[in-house]
C-alpha cells in the first residue's frame, strides 16, 4: 500500500528535518577545520568520526525531506540536497526502483547512497562509507570510500592514490538489471589528488537486492582527467577508457596516451569480464618496433626491411643523445610532441613526433587485429599540418 503521510506524519518530519539541518550545520562547521586540502581530513582521531556524522546525516536528511515534503522522484531527491547546500555543485541521482533512489551528492570527499521505503517510510538503507561484502583486492578498492581512510597522511600534491587510499568522489550510472529484478548500477570515481592530469580512479558495478546493495567487480584505473572518452555504456556494454603507457615514449601528464577500455559484458545472469581491448592499435605496433630494436630483437614479422633498418638509425641518434647509464636505466624515444592518423586506400598512415626521434610518416598494412609497417619517412613538416 502506498505510503501517504498525515498532517501530523508531515509536521512530525518537518521537526525531524528543521533538527538535521540544524546538526549538519554544526557537524559541517566542525569538519571544515580538520579538512586538507578541500580532498582530505587530517589525522586527528575525530575526523573520521565527523566525517562519517556528516555523510549520514545527508542521507537521513533526503530520507526525512521526502517524508516532510509528500515528494519522490530523483528531482525531488536533487531538491532535497539543494536545500541542504544551496545551489551549489551537480547532484546525481538515479530511481533504482520505486521508491528506492541512488544518490551522489556533490560534496568533495565523496559518499554514495540508497534512500528507500520500506514500512511507508524513506531511510538511509546502505552506503559506500560502511564495510562491503567483497575480498582480497576487490575489498581493498572499496575501502577507500572509507572515513578513516580520507585521512591525508602528508601526501605530495601528485600522489598517485589507489587500493584503499581514498578520499574517491565521481559519478554514478544506471545498468540493466538482473534476471531476479534486481537493480545494478556502477560508480566511477577518482581517488583525490591536488595537481597533475594523470589520476588514479576506481569503477565498481554493484546490485541492490532490495535490503542493500552488493558489489559485483572492482577495479583500479589510471585516466587522464580530460581524455576525449571516459566510461559509457554501450548496449550490453560497459566501456571504461583507460590511460596505459607505452614503453619506448611517452606522452605528458595532461595528454593521452596507451588508451585501452576495459570491456564488461553485463548479462542477466551476472557479468563478464572481456578484457581489455587497445584503441591506439597505429601506435602500439610502432612501440613495438622500435622495443625490438632497441632490445636487439628480431622485428621482420611485423615491418619491411628497410624500415627496420631505418627505425635503427632514429634509435642510434636517440641513443647518441643520452648518457649511457640513462639510456640503460630509460631507453626512450622521449615524448609524444603530437600524432595524426589517417586512411590511404585501405592502409592507415601514422604521422607521430617524438621530442627524441623527430617526426616520422608510418605507412602501416592492416595484418588482423594489428598492423604490419611497411614504410617509415623522417619528414619536415609538423604532424600538426592535414
């Protein structure tokens, strides 16, 4: 039977709501002088404690506003924290199921969580902040959501953070459900850290039983704050791009570089890791010629003669440049200045500018899923020029 609150069951919430905004206030007060950094709290033994008052009280908050307000719906869900904070920051918020709401508040140490009904009345039924039923590595990722683990711990402003190491904050996605009926969803969120433009981030896909929310797979990723393409959906699908590294140069903080996704098939039985899959194919079979080269290995099954030949002489004035214990400790062709790619009659040219190698025109021959080179130029011009 669908709930419909008395005047007295509203006036009651309305007491109940005017008593949270009141506590938060002071909760928030309290919190702002532990924060480091606008990511983290400091190492006093309150933060967390605060910390974790804080996030429930925003979840108890929506519970109480929606019973207050006779109101449901992810709009009524985003009024609710508009009210709380004002108008600032994006609120996400996804209808699981009827009456049951996913909600990502914009706050900087990030906390997920599920409003439901049960008994005719909205609570604060789980969130990221508590222990989850996951093991081994996939219970290290989501302890990062953790209070006790937003401490900052005097981290560098590039600290590269993963496994535990929160605080996390990101946006949440809807998946299909099950074949039971039961809602899934997955969170993508980047760990904390206060400069450079390569980040670690996390993903999770998790479904809600109707009592709490269980996670299905976790994982650790690296990204590049503003690459071209993130996590989508796609179908079936769950795409996560991904920033990889190639061995033999390498590209700057705030560029891509080795894009890969890592695929998830998403079924009514449950899920299916499919690996991950290159989306910079043109690239990786030119790390790999000149990995061969400079290791002194053969590479006459995956380019032309002369062009083996001549990928040794940008090797050998690369090399000519560097120091010998640099170039034993770090053989490289330097960094990525800029890459253009286009089609030629059914074969791909790759024009790519290395800070060590210069520029240098790829004609490569699709062989399958790879390529075989069957050109290499040194040109003049900028890879910039169509």
């Amino acid at each position: 039977m669908e709930f419909h609150p008395t005047q007295q069951s509203v006036k009651q919430s309305g007491l109940e709501i005017d008593k949270l905004r009141s506590e938060y206030k002071s909760v928030n007060s309290q919190m702002q002088k532990h924060i480091v950094d606008d990511w983290w709290i400091d190492d006093d033994p309150e933060s967390p404690k605060l910390l974790a008052r804080q996030w429930t009280l925003i979840g108890e908050w929506v519970a109480a506003w929606l019973e207050a307000h006779s109101a449901a719906g992810p709009e009524s869900v985003k009024s609710a924290l508009y009210d709380l904070f004002g108008e600032e920051g994006e609120q996400e918020c996804l209808e699981l199921s009827e009456d049951t709401f996913l909600v990502n508040p914009a706050v900087s140490i990030g906390n997920v969580f599920i409003i439901s009904k049960s008994d005719g009345h909205y609570h604060l039924a789980w969130s990221t902040s508590q222990v989850q039923r996951a093991n081994g590595d996939q219970e290290k990722i989501l302890a990062a959501w953790r209070p006790e683990h937003a401490v900052h711990g005097g981290r560098g402003p590039y600290w590269a953070a993963s496994g535990s190491a929160g605080s996390v904050s990101g946006h949440i996605g809807r998946l299909p459900s099950d074949a039971s009926g039961h809602p899934r969803f997955y969170i993508d969120a980047m760990y904390a850290q206060s400069a450079g433009g390569t980040v670690g981030a996390q993903i999770s896909v998790w479904s809600w039983d109707g009592v709490t929310a269980r996670p299905l797979v976790a994982r650790d990723y690296t990204l590049m704050i503003d690459q071209a393409v993130g996590t989508r959906v796609e179908g079936d699908l769950l795409k996560v791009q991904q920033k990889k590294f190639f061995r033999t140069f390498y590209s700057c903080g705030s560029c891509e570089e080795r894009q890969t996704d890592w695929i998830v098939r998403i079924t009514p039985e449950g899920i299916q890791d499919l690996g991950e899959r290159s989306v910079a194919t043109e690239l990786d079979a030119v790390d790999e010629l000149f990995y061969r080269v400079i290791h002194h290995r053969s590479a006459t099954d995956i380019a032309a003669p002369s062009v083996v030949k001549n990928a040794e002489q940008i090797v050998g004035h690369a090399r000519a440049e560097a120091s010998a214990k640099d170039w034993k400790e770090f053989p490289t062709l330097g960094m990525m200045m800029g890459s253009r790619i286009q089609d030629n009659s059914g074969n791909r040219i790759l024009c790519l500018s290395l800070d060590n190698g210069g520029t240098i025109l790829f004609t490569l021959k699709p062989a399958g899923e790879k390529f075989f080179i069957t050109d290499l130029k040194p040109i003049s011009e900028s890879c910039d020029r169509p």
